[in-house]
C-alpha cells in the first residue's frame, strides 16, 4: 500500500486519510500520516506501522529482527503470525 489510493479504488478522504469501498460498503480506513490501516468491518485487527515498532491490535512488535531470508506477517481474524511467505510483486513500503 502506498500513500494514495490505488486507481480504479472508489475512496473518500476522511479526517487525515481516505475510506476504501467494497460496492457500497466503507471497508477499510487508512491515514498515511499515521501509518493506520483499520478494517471498518471489525473482522482485522488495526495495523499500524512506523519506524521503531508494528503495531497489530494490541500486541506491538518493536526491536526485533528476523533474517537470512524474507518472512511475512500474515494478518487475520485470529490474530497474526510470522513466517508467511512475501507475496510475489510486493511493492516496497515506504515508512
């Protein structure tokens, strides 16, 4: 995800972001000022992202380090978890 919407994305800008539209629905919210990204539907933890820490939900991870090869995190209902691979044409996120 970048700072702006995608094209062909319906949005309206809300306080310092913008509201992501699935048909009729207000499905996602995310401000880049604040790197927040929220599921307006309830089902996905809110996500935020800055330099020192990932926050998702309530649990923070910050200081830490993996490497030797790429590891995502995966996101859903039930939490989050590392070790999902990187999907294939992730574009880099500017922090």
């Amino acid at each position: 995800m970048s700072d702006e919407p995608w094209t062909d994305i319906e949005f309206t800008e809300k306080e310092d972001g913008f509201v992501i539209y699935e048909g009729d629905m207000q499905s996602f919210f995310y401000s880049p000022k604040r790197k927040i990204f929220r599921d307006m539907t309830g089902s996905l933890p809110e996500c935020e992202l800055a330099k020192e820490f990932t926050r998702i939900g309530t649990n923070k991870i910050s200081g830490g380090m993996v490497s030797g090869f790429g590891v995502g995190i995966g996101i859903s209902e039930n939490g989050f978890f590392m070790g999902g691979p990187i999907p294939q044409g992730l574009a880099e996120l500017k922090i």
